[in-house]
C-alpha cells in the first residue's frame, strides 16, 4: 500500500475502535439507572459529553448515531434490558436523539479549546445538557402530548442538579480521558 492509503486505512481502523468503544461505554452507562416515572436516570449523558468532549464533534457525532442504530435493530443498549424501536419513539426519544445534538455541540466547543480549561468544559457540557433536556422536553410535551407542565416537571426538574453533578464530574475527568484518546491522532 502507499503511504496515503496506509494512513487512510489506520484513521478508518481508529475511527471503527473509538465507534465501537463508545457505544459500548453508552450501552454500559444506560445499565446504571435510577426508574422514574417517565424517563429513567442513567449514566448516559455524562458519557455523551465526554465522548462530544474527547472526540470532537464529528466522530462524536458518529458515535451517538451507531449507538442508537445498535439500539434500533434491537441490541439491549438502552437503559433497562432494552433495544429495539419502542425507546426511539416512546417517552425516551427526545433524549435519545438530543445525543446526537449534544455530542455535536460538545464535540464542536471542545474543538475550539473549550476543553482545555475546567470551567470552559463545564460551560460546553452545560449547553450539551441543556440540548438533551430541551430535546426531552419538546418530545415530552409535544410529540407525546403530555404539555409543558407536566413535561417539565417530569422531563426536567428531576435532571437538573445530576446534571451539574455530571458537569463538574465529567469537565474534571476529560484530562485523563485526553490522555487516553487524542481525537488529533
């Protein structure tokens, strides 16, 4: 092979492994779940973010997107012993989907050097978190008809402080995961 092509094929094998390895960590964090009423508490986001944070937006991007067509085709990636379509358009959609959204936007902040400072990271995963929950919400309140009260009440107020928990957990955490995968490699 040529040179080009060697380093075309390393990026594609590299990008397959960090695909493969981050759907597993999501399927894994959707296992430790608190049930509530509607939407379980899991693990999840705080892997989306990371992942947005450590491998940039497209590749983070790409993650979320094998990780939810794992799901669809009926692996037991989603939280519970759960796969298949129903998670994809029953109360869990919104979320589901603000994944792909929140490790873009992550991914994308973190590109431009919002991951290189504690406090810029905990702004990035701070909007990645505010997109999830406004996807949630907007599924909650209109796709399933439950309105705006009860979808915030349900859909919201019970993520806010883990998700500032997961934040500051997750924008402490990114220098040893950047240590672990360089997305410039």
């Amino acid at each position: 092979m040529w040179p080009a092509q060697t380093r075309e094929t390393a990026g594609a094998l590299r990008a397959f492994v960090l695909i493969a390895f981050g759907t597993a960590l999501m399927a894994l964090s959707a296992k430790v779940s608190l049930p509530l009423p509607y939407v379980p508490m899991t693990l999840q986001t705080l892997v989306v973010l990371m992942i947005g944070a450590a491998y940039g937006w497209r590749l983070g991007s790409a993650t979320m997107i094998a990780y939810l067509a794992e799901g669809a085709i009926g692996l037991p990636v989603f939280a519970g012993p759960v796969g298949g379509i129903a998670p994809l358009v029953g109360p869990t959609a919104g979320y589901l989907f603000g994944f792909i959204a929140a490790a873009f936007v992550t991914g994308y902040l973190a590109e431009r050097g919002w991951d290189r400072s504690v406090v810029l990271l905990f702004a990035a995963m701070a909007v990645g978190h505010i997109v999830i929950l406004a996807a949630g919400f907007g599924w909650l309140a209109y796709g399933l008809g439950l309105g705006a009260p009860k979808a915030w009440q349900v859909g919201i107020m019970p993520f806010i402080a883990t998700s500032l928990v997961k934040n500051a957990l997750g924008a402490t955490l990114m220098p040893a995961a950047r240590r672990i995968v360089d997305r410039r490699g």
